[in-house]
C-alpha cells in the first residue's frame, strides 16, 4: 500500500486532517487501533471554539454544526452559594463559543469520509510506525484478517492520543515532556433531560467541590462533579450524583436541575501535560499525542483543531508550492497556541476547585480572585478572550 499521508487515529485530529488534506487533493489513510463504533461511543467534549466551527466548514463538514450547534454568549460562575455571569460575547467583540458534541463532530467527518470513499483502515493491531528519520516513513500493522500490512508514505501524522504509539516511538532523548497532575478526577453523567442551563455553561466552586452544568442539546445534558482521585464510578448511584451536583449549585439553580437515569456514567482523571518538540523528521503529532489540557477550559479538542490547521496548511504547502517552511515552522506555531491554552486551562482548574493541600490562606485568595473576576471588566475580558479561543 502506498499514499502521500499515513494518519495513525480516527479521532477528531485525525479525521479533520484527513478530510482537509483530500480537500486540497493530497491522498491519505488513516489507520485505527478501535473499531469505528467504538470512536463513535466515547463521550467527550462538547464546547467548539469559532476557530473549530470554521475548520468544520472548511472541510466540507459545517452544515449541521451550524445547524444544530448551541450559540453560548456567556459563561456562568457558581461560588459562595451565588451565580454570576460573565458576558463573554459582550467582552470580546461578539464572539461566541458553540455547543456541540464531539461525538456529533466525529459522526459528520466519518460520514464525510465514507462519502468521499477515503480509506480507513478500523482495528487495526500491533500498528509501528518507521522510518520517519529518513526519506521513506512505513506504517506497519495487522488487518482484522491477523495479515501484516505496511504502508508506504511521505509523511506520518501522529493523531493517536494520549496513550498512542507515535510519540512512543522517538527517540527519548529526542523529546522533552512536561507534566502536571491534580490530585482529583471528574465524575461526568450523560442523561436525556433538558439542561438546567440552556444558553450558558455553569462552572461551581463549592465547599463540597468544583461542578459543571454542560449539555449536548435540548433534551440531553452532561453535567461533572470533581471527585477524589481514587473514587469508582460504582460507588456513585444516580441519586448520588445528583444530590451532590444540586449540594454545589446555587439554590435556584439547584431547584431546576431536572434528574433522570443516566446514560453513560464515568470518571476522568486531570493532567497537563506538553510534549516537545511536536516534529521529527517525517513524523508529525498533532491533538492529544502531544498534550493533554484538564478539561476546565474546554480546550482540548480545540486544540486538536487548531494543530491540524497547521500542519494541514504546512502539508498543503509542501505539496502545492514545493516549499517547507510551513513544515519548518509547524512545531512553533502550534506550541506557541499550545502552551497558552495550558496556561488557561491550568489557572481555570486552579480556581475553580477545591485542593485537598491549600489551607486557610490558600482559601481566601481563591475567594479574593473569584471576586476580582467577576468585578472587574479587565479580569472579565482575559477570561473571556481565552475562553472563546486565541486567534490562530
Ligand atoms: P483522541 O480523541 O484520543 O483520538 C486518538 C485516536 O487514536 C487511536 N489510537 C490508535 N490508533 C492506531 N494505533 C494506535 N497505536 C493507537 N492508539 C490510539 C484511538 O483509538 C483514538 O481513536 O485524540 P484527538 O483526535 O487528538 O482528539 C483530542 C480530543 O479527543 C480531546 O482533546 C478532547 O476530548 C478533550 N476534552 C474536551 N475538549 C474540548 O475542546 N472541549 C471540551 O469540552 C472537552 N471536554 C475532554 C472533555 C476530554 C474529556 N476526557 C474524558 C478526556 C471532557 C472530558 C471528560
Ligand atoms: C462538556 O460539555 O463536556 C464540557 C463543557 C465545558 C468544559 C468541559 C466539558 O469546560
């Protein structure tokens, strides 16, 4: 087998990377470890920034996003048993974030694909990836059939996530990680009742912890509570779940919340991690194979999109005018976009939680600063300007 661009994971870099490149007539195969339902089934983000709405549009996916995504002007913050809002459209110049499902985005770029008759390779196993120091990278894996396949390309992108082989694959000494983790994990519940908050996500910092209200539409809601790092999912019956969540809302909020069974239940540790630098030689990482944000800030799926723009205007680039400069400059320009994304969604987490080391005078500043954020228009607008994504 042989292509222009070997694409190792089906999740949102890899499809949207695929999807741009054909769009600019550059040949690609993605081959994936799971099974395409199974990407299908993973319920994660939900909140897209302008920058990845557009990139749907660009490639040729953006007419049910703008059909059905949820307009979010503002942002709600929950603390001291009190709601405020924060206008972010107002703050930024009328931009907007839109709800969204990952789920929903990965089904449009899938249909895409087929429909475009593009070549997926699903469950595919033991997947290694060679040769990306030289002229002639190979992708090497078994077909469902146990065969062994190699695929010959010019280039690979490593769009295969955290726990991928790509970034598994250089040289230790070629790589420089950098890595936090928190000391708690969010307990997310998928249920089909109308959000509690329509046209607004509601981030809680309670005594009892952090919350958020988040939602995939009008009648299915997501909602998280944080949890101690060791708890189970078993321990935490629906009851449970929502006696805590409305315990962390405001009580007007907390009244509203509309329960019902839930639908997919589970727990999700928090890390920042990066990953540098995010090219060797002919390999190139892309979303979360090469950094991972706690979900606070709902950047991580929109970083993947903001990295595949890159490197798919990079790759255009190589093949239409013969130059790589934008191959030569791809790993800088997504960690500079990378490393601001980190910072938001470190100092989001920090604020909105609840740690189980800050002490007395800890507290106070956290409390001083939800203050300052919601008094100050200054405050306001660096929240609100990080939150509806950085421009590219
Ligand atoms: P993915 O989605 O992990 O896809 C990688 C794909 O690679 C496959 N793979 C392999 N394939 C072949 N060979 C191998 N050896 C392979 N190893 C792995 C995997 O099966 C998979 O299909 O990475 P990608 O494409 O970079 O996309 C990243 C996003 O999925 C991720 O950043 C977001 O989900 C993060 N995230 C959020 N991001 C947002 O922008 N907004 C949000 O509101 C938001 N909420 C969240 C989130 C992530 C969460 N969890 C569970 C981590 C909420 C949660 C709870
Ligand atoms: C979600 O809807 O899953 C979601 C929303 C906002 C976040 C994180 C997750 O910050």
């Amino acid at each position: 087998m042989r292509t222009q661009v070997a694409i190792i994971g089906a999740g949102p870099s890899g499809l949207l990377l695929g999807q741009l490149l054909h769009q600019a007539g550059i040949a690609n195969v993605i081959v994936e470890r799971q099974s395409g339902a199974y990407v299908l089934g993973r319920i994660r983000a939900g909140i897209l920034e302008q920058v990845t709405v557009d990139l749907m549009a660009e490639a040729g996916v953006g007419a049910r996003v703008q059909r059905e995504g949820i307009a979010h002007h503002s942002i709600e913050l929950v603390f001291q048993g009190t709601r405020h809002s924060i206008d972010v459209h107002g703050l930024t110049g009328g931009k907007q974030v839109t709800a969204y499902g990952q789920t929903e985005l990965t089904h449009d770029l899938m249909e895409a694909r087929a429909a475009a008759g593009l070549e997926t390779v699903y469950e595919a196993a033991d997947v290694a990836v060679q040769g990306f120091d030289g002229e002639r990278p190979q992708v090497r894996f078994k077909g469902k059939d146990g065969r062994e396949q190699v695929l010959q390309c010019d280039f690979i992108a490593g769009c295969d996530g955290f726990h991928g082989v790509c970034r598994a694959s250089v040289p230790r000494r070629a790589l420089r990680e950098y890595e936090k983790v928190y000391p708690f994990g969010w307990l997310g519940v998928l249920a089909d009742v109308p959000p509690v908050s329509p046209h607004a996500i509601v981030y809680g910092n309670s005594e009892r912890g952090f919350s958020l209200c988040s939602m995939r539409s009008m009648t299915r809601s997501r909602y998280y509570v944080q949890t101690a790092m060791d708890d189970k999912v078993e321990a935490w019956s629906d009851q449970r779940f929502w006696d805590e969540l409305r315990r962390r809302l405001d009580p007007e909020l907390a009244d509203r919340v509309v329960t019902g069974p839930s639908i997919e239940k589970s727990i999700a540790p928090l890390r920042s991690f990066v990953a540098e630098p995010m090219r060797f030689g002919r390999l190139f990482l892309a979303g979360d194979a090469a950094h991972i944000v706690p979900p606070t800030g709902a950047k991580g799926l929109n970083l993947a999109a903001s990295d595949v723009k890159y490197l798919s205007s990079a790759l255009i680039e190589h093949y239409r005018e013969h130059s790589d400069a934008g191959l030569d400059q791809y790993s800088a320009r997504a960690l500079a976009r990378v490393w601001k994304a980190e910072r938001f969604s470190w100092w989001l987490t920090s604020l909105m939680h609840r740690f189980p080391d800050t002490g007395d005078f800890g507290q106070r500043l956290q409390d001083a600063e939800l203050g300052y954020l919601v008094g100050s228009r200054a405050a306001a607008t660096a929240l609100a300007e990080n939150y509806v994504g950085l421009p590219l």
